[in-house]
C-alpha cells in the first residue's frame, strides 16, 4: 500500500506491542515462580525460581473438574450449533416461502439481544424446569445465544454456491434432503469450520451464564473457577496466574493449529 | 404451519422451486432461539412488573418496581457512571484501532507477525483477562510496586478516578484487537486505485488517511461505535471481577448494579426493570446512530451477504 517506511506508526505499533506483550510476558513467568520468588523479584524482573507447583496446585484445587465441566459444555454447545445452523441457514438461502425470509430477520434481530439483559427471565427459567446448577442449564441458553452470529455466517458462505449447481441437483431430481448432503455441507465445510470454532469459543470463555446458573463445585466451569481461585488466593499471584495459564491452552492450541477459522469466528463477533 | 402452504413459484434466487427447503428445516433452530432468546426478552418485561425473591412464584406489583427504580439515586449514579465508561471506551478504543488497523493492513512481514501478537487478547476470557490485571495492578505484588514513579501509591483500587481508569484501560487492552481486525478488514477492502488518484493529486500518507482511509471505513467506523456502546452498556464481567462496583459503588455501572439486585439482593423484579430500561437505551442508541449515519440505506443495499 504504502512505499516508503512509516517511523510515527512504526514508534506507536512498539508501544502497542508492549503494552500487550508485558502482561503476556508476566502471565507466563509468573506462573513458573515460587510465591517468594515472584513476591521478591516482582513482575517485571526475570524470573529466579522455577517450579511447576503453582500448576499441580491448580488441579489439586478442583481445576481437573472445571476443565471437565467446561469441555461437556463447549463440546454441547458445539454439538447444538452443528444440528441447528445448518439447516436453518439452507432454509435462509434456498428456501422461498414467506416464512423462511422471516426466518432470517429474525436472527437479525436476534444479534441485538444482550445476554445481560436476560439473565433473570433465563435464571427463571432454568429453575423452574429444574435445570440450575446443571450443565444442561448453561448449554441451552449458551447455544441460542451463539445462533445469531453462527447463522449469518453459515448463510454468508452457503450463498456463495452457485444456483447452476442447485439446479443441476434439481435437475436429477434430487430432494432438499439429498441436496443438502451431497451439495450444500461439503461445499460450505469454510462456514461450518468458522462457526464450530466461533461457537466453541463462545461456550470456553463464556462467564455470564455459568456465573447465573451454577452454584457448587460439580458444576463450576473453568471461568467461574478463575473468579473462585482470585477471591481465595487473592496474594498468590503465581498460582492464580498458572490457573489463568491453563484456561487459555486449549484456546491457544486452537488459533496454532486453526488460525483462519479462529480469525473469522473472531470477526463473526461483530454481528454480537 | 406455514410449512404447508402452497410455494409461490418465485424467481427470486432463480430457477424453478423444485427441491426447495421449506420452513421445517428452519423450524428446530427458529424454536430454540425463540425460546431461550426473544421468549426472555418478553418475559423480563412481564417480571418488571412483578415482585420475586428467586423462591416461590412471582407476584403481580404493578408498577411498583417502576416507582422504585425512578426514585433509587444509586441507579441515577449507575446510569452516570455507564455513559461515562462508554465515552471513555470510545475515545480511547475508535482512534487505536484505527489506527492499529491501518496499519496491519499493510501487507508488510513485520506487521503480520505484529498482528498475531496483538491478537492474543482475543482469546482470553474477560474472566481470565480481569484476574491477570487484577494480578498485575496488585498494591502490593504488581508492577504499581515495581514502578513507583508511574503510579504514585500504587493502590489504583482505592480511589473512584483510578479505577475507573483501570477499568477503561483494561477494556482498551481486552476490546481494541477486535476492532482492530475489523478496521484491518476495511482498510484492506478501500479500492487502491482511490489510493493512486489521491497520489496523482499530490496527497501525501496523512491526507490520503484523512480524506480516503477514513472515508471509506465509515460502515465499519458506525458498525464498532454500534458494538462499543451496546457492549458498554450491558457488560459487567470486568467490574465485577477487577473491582466489585468498588470503591463503594464508585464503579457500579448499571449493568452490574442489577446483577447486584438481582442475584445478591434478591430482588429479581427491579432487576428486570433495570434490564428493561438498558435495553431499551441500547436499542434507541443504535437505532439513532443508524439514523443519523444514514447507515440504513447502504446496509440495506448489502442485505442478505
């Protein structure tokens, strides 16, 4: 875009860079010290000691569980988003009756909801079906409210197929249902890869719902355990930052391992 | 229902409706979204007008909760506090992450490497993201410690002026890389041959910033200030953790201030008035903002990508 270098924005990006990459530099050496080592040195020095306490710690304190819990729900979460959005984005695309266009506004509107907003009527609504402190209580809730945004970018790359091959399907005389397998999923596996790891992330990182929705230890997510762990171990730094460490090693695994989808399911938020 | 009504024979997506899905494949998503999504937002609406301590059933008030709720000064300090956070995300989070755009859209090795870095907030949890600060703004662990020229006493928790300033600089640090994604995607959508013409004008980079970059990323300039503001209105996560509304209720925003009533006092019907009127706010400050930027018109254009 530009020829010659750029120093003002080369100087400002630097400063941008340490600003985010101080905290990321203490998060990770934090967690390998000693709570005297790090109280001693302080957060910026390079670190003395190292030991993995502060993670073994972390799972002695229940945090085996949280990960359990929170792996059962994202994999749910996931699992819902997969059976409904697909369909339903066909429908948007394909379909041609009144009903299936007010689908699609529908969602729209939908993006506007904020969860906050709902946290009593849902918080009812759970408990009255017998549902609180359950992980089913905090699925349900999580997956509609990752619709929204799933939708409108399953139904973004399904339009990119072209109608020349939909009628070539009508042609055989092929069914919305034979259609849909052989056709519409294989060639939108970029869309349903973008909204498995949007979807995903909604569900590992989600705080509201669980905080609402649960109550004791069985049940606690790894969020909800974050929180738990600061109130209890408020002075050791170096075990809260371990636990902090490990709440967010599956997430890194997935941006290594699924960068384009992480990015896109990332920009997907913009709907929320 | 609908599902079973004759199709139109309409040309709309082009050839004929043959095979085409009809209302009962969207029907299972369209059920579960209504019910766990828009039946709430009714529903928190009928509440506002009843009194629930979260045992029993919920009695009809009338509008008591409404009577209440206009008569509470710490809603009215909440409410303050609210828009006060929203301007200050605004003020600081647009002109970064514009400017932090642009500059990752330049296709150069060192910005993409950059770029990956400055992503990493974006995966953290706010949970996650409020517990590391909380760590690194420690009185007496933290880096305040460490840098006593920078932050005087260090406890930046006790006093209103500086935890507000923790908490807009830590929502800076959790929200900028998502807007600087988006700002990235727009600055590299600006058609580069309106980069050429401006050059053949004689622009130089600051002109051609202020008179093509910007222009140009006027949707995704209306679409974050959307976000900014519906998300600061309703978002607590990060009070709630770094600070609990604290000192006194020196950083209790609305949002947080109902969770309070709610899920701390007990009183389940002003919460859902307090959530009712943030919705409503939040609701009127996108549509005026849609208005005033005329953003309508050309969204209706692109309806449906």
């Amino acid at each position: 875009m530009r020829k010659r270098p750029n120093y003002l924005a080369g100087l400002g990006s630097s400063i941008w860079l340490l600003v985010v990459a101080i905290p990321i530099y203490v998060l990770i050496t934090a967690s390998f010290q000693t709570q005297q080592g790090y109280a001693s040195g302080g957060p910026l020095s390079l670190p003395s000691t190292f030991t993995l306490d502060n993670y073994t710690n972390a799972f002695e304190s229940g945090f085996g569980r949280y990960f359990l819990n929170t792996f059962v729900v994202t994999f749910s979460v996931v699992g819902l988003v997969l059976v409904l959005v697909p369909p339903l984005s066909y429908a948007i695309v394909r379909g041609n009756s009144r009903a299936t266009r007010g689908v699609f506004q529908l969602f729209l509107l939908g993006l506007a909801v904020p969860s906050t907003a709902v946290i009593v009527p849902i918080f009812y609504m759970i408990s009255n079906v017998g549902l609180y402190d359950n992980l089913l209580g905090v699925i349900l809730p999580t997956a509609a409210f990752a619709l929204p945004v799933s939708t409108l970018i399953l139904s973004g790359s399904m339009r990119d197929i072209t109608p020349e091959l939909y009628e070539a399907m009508a042609v055989d005389g092929a069914t919305p249902l034979r259609t849909f397998f052989r056709l519409v999923i294989p060639l939108s596996k970029g869309g349903i890869s973008t909204i498995v790891v949007f979807s995903a992330l909604q569900a590992w990182n989600g705080f509201l719902f669980p905080l609402i929705l649960t109550q004791s230890e069985q049940t606690r997510m790894i969020t909800l355990g974050l929180f738990n762990f600061q109130t209890q171990y408020g002075v050791n730094v170096p075990a809260l930052l371990a636990a902090v460490m490990l709440s967010m090693i599956p997430v890194l695994l997935v941006y290594l391992f699924a960068r384009r989808a992480l990015v896109q399911g990332l920009m997907g938020m913009g709907g929320k | 229902m609908t599902a079973l009504a004759p199709r139109k024979r309409s040309t709309r997506l082009g050839g004929p409706s043959v095979g085409r899905p009809g209302f009962v494949w969207a029907a299972p998503a369209t059920l579960f979204f209504g019910l766990f999504a828009l039946f709430p937002l009714v529903l928190v609406v009928v509440l506002s007008f009843t009194a629930w301590s979260g045992l029993g059933d919920p009695r009809f008030i009338g509008l008591d909760n409404w009577v209440a709720i206009f008569d509470d000064p710490i809603l009215f300090k909440s409410l303050g506090l609210t828009v006060l956070f929203v301007v200050l995300a605004l003020v600081t989070q647009v002109p970064l992450s514009i400017l932090l755009g642009v500059w990752a859209a330049g296709f150069q090795k060192n910005r993409a490497v950059l770029s990956a870095i400055y992503f990493i907030p974006l995966l953290l949890s706010s949970a996650a993201i409020s517990v590391l600060w909380r760590a690194l703004l420690d009185p007496n662990f933290g880096i305040p410690g460490q840098v006593p020229f920078l932050f005087g006493d260090g406890n930046l928790f006790g006093k209103q002026s500086t935890a507000i300033g923790v908490l807009t600089f830590v929502a800076m640090w959790q929200f900028t890389p998502f807007y600087t994604l988006i700002f990235q995607g727009a600055a590299r959508a600006v058609p580069p041959v309106l980069y050429q013409a401006a050059e053949i004008d004689g622009a130089g980079t600051v002109r051609q910033f202020f008179n093509v970059t910007l222009p140009q990323m006027r949707n995704s300039i209306i679409t974050s200030v959307i976000l900014m503001v519906v998300g600061g209105l309703t978002a607590f996560d990060t009070v709630l953790i770094l600070t609990n509304g604290g000192p006194g209720t020196d950083t209790a925003v609305t949002p947080f201030y109902m969770y309070q009533k709610a899920f701390r006092a007990f009183d389940f019907g002003q919460a859902s008035a307090i959530a009712v009127v943030l919705v409503l706010a939040a609701t009127a400050i996108s549509l005026v903002l849609v208005r005033v930027s005329g953003y309508g018109k050309m969204q209706s254009a692109q309806e449906g990508i």
